[in-house]
C-alpha cells in the first residue's frame, strides 16, 4: 500500500504559464504564488509533465519552479491505464488520427494529466474552455475529454472563490 496522498487538485501547464505572463507576475502579485504553494495543503501542484513543460521555457516561472520538483507527482502504472479509455473516446467520436496523436502527444500533458486525475480523483484545473463536445473538425480541449472520462475539471478562479485562503495570501503581502 502507498503513502501517497494523491492530491485534491492538479494544475494544467496553462493556468501557471498564463498567471506568470499576463495577470499574476513575480514583481506585483506575490500572494498569488504564495497562495498556489498552499493549494492541496502545501502539497503536490500536478504532475511531472507540467513540470518538464514549464522548465523548458527557462523563464521566471522556470526558474520559480525549479527548486519546487517535489511538488509535482510522478506519473504512475495507474493512470497509464486511462489512456487506451481516452484514445477510445477519440477515436469514438470521429477524430482524426491527426488530431488524436497531437492531443496525447507524450512531450505534452494534457492526456497524462486527464489519465492522473481520473485514476487519482483529482480535479483538473485549465484555463481551457470547453468546446460543448468533442468534435473532430476541432482540436480536442481537456474540458470535453474530462466531460466524457468523468474527470471533474475547473479554473483557476472558481478554486480562487472557494478558497479563503487565497484573499488571506493577497492581503498578507
């Protein structure tokens, strides 16, 4: 048996990419960042994927990020086993092979995160918005694979809403 607390939420590459870029950067937003580390009660953020897509930016965020590889869970034997359920999915659901090998692209983590979360019973948080349904003339979004995998999936500021914490984390700066 494991000791791993698998975490309540798990973060998509998109949400800390486009925080660190646009609305919540180092220099003036601090307790943004301050408060992410107390998500899933100071533990992991998401998985290995996101933390190798990250790091290849060799940006701020990169460089934040670094020290923090502890916070980011090993993809595992278990959730390997949701892909054959996701790639049936798509392929169900008429999508070109085209389109399925550059959504489980192994350098990206969007199905490694979705196979985690389901195997885990982690929520999923993406700045991806769902297209309604998957469709095969459109690229494939997160939100409508988590829909069809009965993944629950979220934004980042729905989280911010719920969680006390975070206006505790601004107002401490």
């Amino acid at each position: 048996m494991s000791n791993i607390v698998y975490p309540k939420y798990l973060i998509d590459t998109n949400v800390l990419v486009q925080a660190h870029r646009l609305y919540y950067q180092f220099d003036f937003c601090n307790g943004f960042w301050n408060w992410i580390l107390t998500l899933n009660d100071g533990g992991c953020l998401g998985i290995d994927k996101v933390y190798d897509e990250i790091i290849k930016n060799k940006d701020d965020l990169a460089n934040w990020i670094k020290n923090k590889k502890n916070l980011f869970l090993q993809f595992d034997s278990t959730s390997i086993s949701y892909f054959k359920d996701i790639y049936s999915i798509l392929n169900n659901n008429g999508v070109p092979q085209n389109k399925i090998t550059n959504f489980v692209d192994n350098t990206k983590a969007d199905v490694y995160l979705i196979a985690f979360a389901k195997a885990h019973g982690c929520t999923l948080i993406t700045h991806e918005a769902s297209a309604g349904k998957i469709n095969a003339k459109r690229k494939v979004h997160i939100p409508d694979v988590c829909k069809e995998m009965g993944v629950p999936y979220t934004t980042i500021y729905e989280v911010m809403r719920s969680d006390s914490r975070f206006c505790l984390q601004l107002s401490s700066r």
